[in-house]
C-alpha cells in the first residue's frame, strides 16, 4: 500500500518522544508522507531521548520530506510570523494537513481559505489507527522490539511505549491499549 498523503509535522509533533518515533514508523509504511522545513527541526531541542529527530536533522531518513522554497510564499501571508512559516511549506508541500499541537495558533479562516486541515498529534494517530489498525499495532510492535534490539534503555514493551505516547497522545495510546488487549 502506498499513499501520497502529505502531511506537514511541525516541531512541536516532532518533539514528542514516542510520538514523533510512531509517527515516522508510520510513514516508512507508507500511511501517510511526512513533511518539514530545516526551520521546525531547527526549532526542535535536542534530546538524547529523541535519536529519531537527530537522524532526520541529518537526512538520514526521509531526505525529499524537507521542504524547501517557501520564503516568498511565507512574505505573502498576512498570519502570525510564528505560523506563516508552517503554512508556507504546507503550501508549497501540498500538505493536507499539519499536525501540531499549537491548533490554537492557526486561525480558522486561514485554514479554511488555503483546504488544510489541522490535528494534534493525538488526533492524528487516532485516524491513523482508525485507517490502518494492523499496521498500526506493526508500528508499535517494530518500535518495541528495535528498543529490544539496539540495547536502548529503557527497553520498551509495547505497554510501556502506549505510556511514554500517552503523555502527548492520551486518547490514542487508550484506544490502542483497549483495541490491542495490551496489559
């Protein structure tokens, strides 16, 4: 299955530990295609929980994912420079949607105006698992065993990364504890 889906995930989405490794693992699988500037992963602080965020910081998964070109369309708009940035790239990414979870920043009519469409990071997910619940409950299980794999503490079950998810994602990781019989 492929999809062209393209969805813009801002630093906020890309800064949640758990979250942005589900996220990623859902695009490899071809849920949906992921979108960014250099600007959102600049905008991301660095953790040494986050060793996803630093392999695309350097291109190592998703090079055509950066979006690039956008400066004169970001001049044009008329919206908080805080956001006019991210709705530039969307622009020019063809992006469907942007997850964040600053929703409250992005006004409505600016919204409606350009067809893009908004979701925190938990709605998302919840569409996703929603869409694709198999591939989904693959994600988590690729997530928990690479964790297994690579030696990397804590070693996550996949009970413990709905928990770590949880935290961003509240009504996904109950969802999928329930849907997945997880204990």
């Amino acid at each position: 299955m492929f999809t062209s889906f393209p969805v813009l995930l801002d630093a906020s989405s890309l800064a949640c530990d758990g979250v942005c490794e589900l996220l990623l693992t859902a695009a490899d699988r071809n849920l949906y295609r992921p979108l960014w500037t250099a600007h959102i992963l600049e905008n991301i602080e660095p953790s040494d929980n986050n060793r996803t965020v630093d392999s695309v910081r350097v291109g190592e998964v998703f090079p055509e994912a950066c979006v690039e070109g956008y400066d004169s369309i970001a001049e044009g708009l008329t919206c908080n420079e805080s956001i006019r940035l991210e709705l530039a790239a969307a622009i020019v990414g063809h992006a469907q949607l942007i997850v964040t979870t600053r929703c409250e920043d992005f006004p409505d009519a600016v919204m409606q105006k350009l067809h893009i469409d908004l979701r925190t990071p938990d709605e998302f997910l919840m569409d996703l698992l929603d869409r694709y619940p198999q591939d989904i409950s693959a994600c988590l299980r690729f997530i928990s065993n690479q964790t297994r794999e690579a030696g990397q503490p804590p070693k996550l079950s996949v009970y413990h990364l709905l928990q770590k998810i949880g935290s961003t994602a509240p009504k996904f990781a109950a969802a999928a504890l329930l849907q997945f019989e997880i204990s």
